[in-house]
C-alpha cells in the first residue's frame, strides 16, 4: 500500500502537503510516516523519507526497521521528523472503518483496514458477470477541507485503489 500511495500522490499532489502560514505548502518529495503503535500507550510515526525514489521491497525493509526501532525506543530524531503524509493500519486488528486523526500540519491520513474474504461481482473480458470470492479492504482518508475538497479525496482514493489492483506487483519484486 505504501508503494501505491507514492506513485498516487504524484498524481494528487495537494495530498501530499502541509499547512503553513495561511499558505498550502505542496511537497516535492514523498516522506512516509508510519503510524506504529507503541503497547497501546500511543504512537509514533517514524518517517520513510523519499519513498518515490524506492522500489517496494526497499520501503518494506525500511517500515519494519523503523517499526522495530518504534517499539524498542531506539528511534533518532532524524527518524520522526519531516513527514509529509501518514499511513495507519488499525486493520490488523480486523477493523471495517477507522477515522484516524491528521497528522498536522499534514492535510491528510490514510488508514487501511481490515481485509477480508467476500463475495464481489467479476466481470469477463466479454462483459459477463459472475461471482467470486476476493480480499476486499477498506482505505479511509482522513483530510482538512481547507486544503482540497471531496470531490479531489474521493479521484485520490479511486486512483489508489486502481494502483493496487491493476499494478504489476511481481514486477516490483523482481
């Protein structure tokens, strides 16, 4: 998911901002916080700086040494500053919708959660429909209305879904 936010946010950039003196500061470069939870006492978000110039498996490593560091309070300062967009992932706890609070002076959080195995509509190439059983999650975005509209959230997160499914994945990981 994290990957798929990166390439995205290229496409939605007023996402990827801050808010600053009566200003939109709009970024050029993509810094990941994480949201990690530290034994139910509160969270961190440790930053994946420049996470448009990594490939998946470089992000992967970087978010669980990061979340590793969280955990055992062995994060710097230079870990937990300059994001500029933040992930949560209350999903593993088999959430169906969470609200998360942004991560000011960002404009907006994303949370994934839970997936599960349901019924979904598939269509054929030749436009016949049928039943089948996928993992289906829900993204919810957080985000303040003085930075960009509905309407903008909503091409974002169809935009991210689109990435997701469509992505060659494998690709990546070669």
């Amino acid at each position: 998911i994290a990957r798929a936010l990166s390439s995205a946010l290229r496409e939605f950039p007023y996402l990827n901002a801050s808010v600053g003196d009566g200003e939109l500061i709009v970024h050029q470069q993509t810094n990941l916080a994480i949201a990690v939870d530290i034994n139910f006492e509160g969270l961190l978000t440790p930053v994946v700086h420049d996470v448009d110039s990594k490939r998946l498996r470089a992000i992967a490593r970087e978010i669980v040494e990061l979340a590793n560091r969280a955990r055992t309070k062995h994060l710097t300062a230079d870990d937990i500053v300059g994001g500029t967009f933040t992930i949560t992932n209350a999903g593993q706890y088999g959430t169906m919708m969470q609200f998360p609070i942004i991560n000011q002076p960002q404009v907006a959080i994303l949370s994934t959660d839970g997936v599960s195995r349901k019924p979904v509509v598939i269509t054929d190439a030749h436009g016949n429909e049928s039943i089948g059983i996928h993992s289906v999650g829900v993204l919810a975005l957080a985000w303040d209305h003085r930075a960009f509209d509905g309407a903008y959230a909503a091409a974002f997160l169809n935009r991210l879904r689109e990435i997701l499914q469509t992505h060659d994945w494998e690709a990546e990981l070669a």
